[in-house]
C-alpha cells in the first residue's frame, strides 16, 4: 500500500470562524439546561414530573429529527452548498424560539395552557437545535481532515462553548439573578429569567450571522454533483441502519451515552445543591459554575496534547478517570460528614470557607473530565465517517453527525426526565425555598455519586474502540489510492 500523502491543514482562522458558531448552541443549550428546570418549577410553579415531561419529550423529538436532518444535509443540492443553508435557518429559528421560551405572553399565565406552552415551546427549541447544529457538526468534519487536527477542531469548538458558557449562563448568576437579601430567591423572580432570555437570544443571531460569513469560503456548489445516497425514505434507511450497524461506532456511541448520563445529574441537579444545600452566593455560584466551564474547556485543550501523546482512547479513559474521582470525592466529604456545607477554617486570621472551595473544587475536576473525552468522541465519529467512506464509497459526515447526536440525544432526554423525577422522590418541595435534609442528602448522592459511577463505566467501553492512529494511517492511503484510480 502506498504512503498516504501529506495531511491537508486547516488554516487557523478557518478553524477559529468555524467555532464560533458554538456560541449560538452554547448560550442556547446551556441556558436551558442551567436555568429551564428551576424558571418552571420554583418561579413558575409547574410541577416536577410536568416539566421533566415536556424536556424529556422535546429531547427525544430532537433525537428523532437529526436522522433526517443529516441525510437532507448530506443530500442537499444547491448553490449556497448543502451545510450553510440549514445552518443560517436553523440559528435564526433557534433564537427566536429560545427567547419565547422564557418571555411567556400573558394569556398563558400559570394555569391550564402553560404546560402544553412549555411543551410547544421546547419542541420547537430543538426542531431550530437540530436543523442548525447536525449540519454544523458535519460541517467541521469537512473543513477538517487531518488525524489530529480534527482533535484541535473539536477541541477547540467545545474550548469556545465553555468560554461563552462562562460570559453567559455562569455570569448570569451576577447579571440576572443578584442577591436580594431578605427577598425571595432570585431563581423565582420571573422577570430575571425574561431578561436573561433575551439577552442571550440576541447574542445567539450575532453568533449564527458570524459562523456562516466566516465559512462562506467553504460552499461549494452542489447542484448537479452526487453528494450522498439520494433524498428518499429508502436511502434515509439504508444509511441509518448501515450507521448504526457500524462497528466502529458502536463503541464511541455507548461511552458517550454512559458519560452524558452521569454529566446530565451532575449538570441538572447541581443548580439546586448551589442553591438549597451549599446557600451559595451569586458570586460564589458564578464562580463555581463558571470555574467548571474554564476546565471543561481547558479539559478539551488538554485532550488534544494527551491525544496525540497516548491516541484518543487512552485520553478519553484519563478523562472519565478523571471526572469519576472528583465526584466520588465530593460524595464523600459531604455524605461522610467529613464537612458540612456551612464548614469554615480559620486562617492567620482569615475565615476561608473551605466547605464551598471543596465543593467548587470537585465539580470544576468533574467539568475538567468530562470536557477532556467529550471532545474527542466527535474527532473519533469524523474518523469512523472516513472509514465507512473506504468501505462503501460514500462520504456522509451528515449522517454519523445526526446518528451521533440521535443517540446521545435519546439518552439525554431520558437523563433529563429521571434526574428530574429523582428530585420528586427524594421529598424535594416544588416551589418553596425551604427543603429538608434527608431531601438534600438524596440530592448529593444522586448528583456525585451517580456522575462517579456513570463515568467509570466509560473506561471499559473506550478501551474496546478499535481504531487508533496507525489504523487512520492505512485508510487515508487507501483513499488516496483510490482517488488516484480513480483519475487516471
């Protein structure tokens, strides 16, 4: 077999346009995700189990979707290419319905309609979701070839998703949520959650127009070329069961689904921990929450430098490692009645509230582990694309994008759904600012505990991904081989 030829490399600032099209996604998901469960339940009063209801049904509405929005993607034949168009729609639509997911009109009130509001309202946030982010996804998969500068992509896409992570919903809790001391909570005033959704709504259109100027270079025409397996439900699935029937997809899937089911816990129950059993401060909760981003985004940077020093399996079992050790020694310490949450040390005169820093500590390390093998599972899926690429003769990095995100979606929303639940049978009170111990206790265990156990589980199944850098090797020259043929 000959030498495969020299990697194409990416130009950095196509690499950097191309990622700030995370912001849209970052400021949106992360949003909902930090803030949707406690706006319904503690400031607009909708019950747990309604609420979970309406995620988990949104979240597996998204999952069905990204199967047909992949292979339209990948069979798109038209002048602005077959990504961007999905893209600058899909972003538009996104942040108009995100910012009607919190600005609630008045004539649904607290009653009747605002569970079938909330409902509408989420499935149509994760319609926009999927129409703009599975062509995103594939289209970086494009943009870049190389081994292990799609890790340096990928790390970098999720890098910038914390960075505005941080500048959005972490900050939020100082921008939109103050401390009102004597008042309510702040996360049950609803005018604070009003103008945190338009805020982040407006920044998300800036962040759709940017993502699609600066990757303009990158349509190619595709009217009249034969681009993927053709637009009818036949070819819809035969490409769906020949993606999820590939071996090497399987394990990057089943480790990404575990990882995501302890990060939902930790990333849904946390919130309530910083609020009803840590009494955090705004300040001290921007802090921690956007200390964790710092280092899921630092974590992504590092799993590009320990990728290419121990490949992409070995540095996805180091990050899971990593996140399970940090949350079961946050169980410990807070279960163990090693510390209590008001615990503070005295210091050359200096009251340091150790019990927060521990806390804050061990859910940033979580954050750091989990960054560090999310980011590489989307490097990974671009690899297996290529493989299946040799083998069938087609390219279709929309449908292993979308059949990625179908799984993990899947799992998130029943992880939504159950994390939700868990907080109706631990005795948590809907709706008050006072809850009982035994209910907070259940809510560490089920946070910490379960994010450590779902999180060693990923180790076992990385270490079964058969791929690695010399295998990449031969496929790129077989390719190349045949693209050779294939001119001559």
């Amino acid at each position: 077999m000959q030498a495969p030829p020299s990697p194409r490399k990416t130009p950095w600032n196509d690499i950097i346009g191309y990622t700030l099209g995370e912001g849209a996604t970052s400021l949106t998901m992360n949003g909902i995700a930090a803030f949707a469960m406690l706006y319904y339940t503690q400031a607009l009063g909708l019950p747990f189990s309604l609420a979970g209801i309406a995620f988990a049904v949104a979240s597996i509405w998204d999952a069905l979707v990204d199967p047909a929005i992949g292979h339209l993607s990948d069979n798109t034949h038209s002048r602005w290419g077959r990504r961007q168009p999905y893209i600058l729609c899909g972003g538009l639509l996104l942040a108009v319905s995100f910012y009607f997911l919190w600005v609630i009109p008045d004539f649904v009130g607290r009653g009747a309609l605002l569970f079938p509001y909330v409902l509408a309202m989420n499935l149509m946030v994760r319609t926009a979701y999927a129409i703009f982010v599975v062509p995103y996804v594939a289209l970086g998969y494009e943009i870049c070839t190389d081994y292990h500068q799609r890790s340096q992509l990928q790390g970098g896409r999720l890098a910038f998703n914390m960075l505005v992570n941080i500048l959005g919903p972490a900050l939020a809790w100082s921008l939109f949520f103050p401390d009102r001391p004597g008042g309510p909570e702040a996360t049950s005033v609803v005018s604070n959650f009003h103008h945190m959704g338009t805020a982040f709504a407006i920044a998300a259109v800036a962040f759709t127009l940017v993502v699609i100027v600066a990757t303009r270079h990158h349509i190619t025409d595709t009217r009249g070329i034969v681009t993927g397996t053709g637009n009818s439900l036949g070819a819809l699935w035969g490409d769906f069961r020949e993606i999820i029937m590939d071996r090497h997809l399987r394990p990057i899937v089943t480790f990404m689904c575990v990882g995501h089911t302890g990060g939902v816990f930790v990333a849904t129950l946390q919130m309530y921990l910083y609020v009803y059993f840590m009494h955090l401060t705004a300040l001290q909760k921007t802090i921690i929450h956007g200390g964790g981003m710092v280092l899921c985004g630092l974590g992504a940077l590092a799993g590009v430098v320990l990728a290419r020093r121990f490949d992409k399996k070995q540095t996805v079992c180091i990050g899971a490692g990593i996140a399970a050790g940090a949350d079961l020694l946050a169980a410990i310490v807070f279960l163990g009645g090693i510390l209590q949450p008001t615990t503070v040390w005295l210091v050359g005169g200096l009251t340091v509230p150790i019990a927060v820093i521990v806390f804050g500590a061990c859910d940033m390390l979580n954050w750091f582990g989990i960054g560090l093998f999310t980011s590489l599972a989307s490097s990974m899926i671009a690899d297996v694309s290529e493989v299946d690429e040799l083998e069938s003769g087609v390219r279709k990095d929309g449908g292993y994008a979308a059949i990625f995100a179908f799984a993990t979606k899947l799992i998130l929303s029943i992880s939504v759904f159950t994390a939700s639940a868990c907080l109706s049978w631990v005795g948590f009170v809907n709706g008050s600012d006072q809850q009982t111990p035994e209910a907070l206790r259940w809510l560490v265990l089920l946070t910490f505990g379960l994010g450590s156990l779902f999180a060693t589980l990923v180790i076992p199944i990385a270490l079964s991904y058969p791929i690695d850098r010399a295998y990449m090797t031969k496929v790129k020259a077989a390719l190349a081989l045949r693209k050779t043929q294939a001119a001559a």
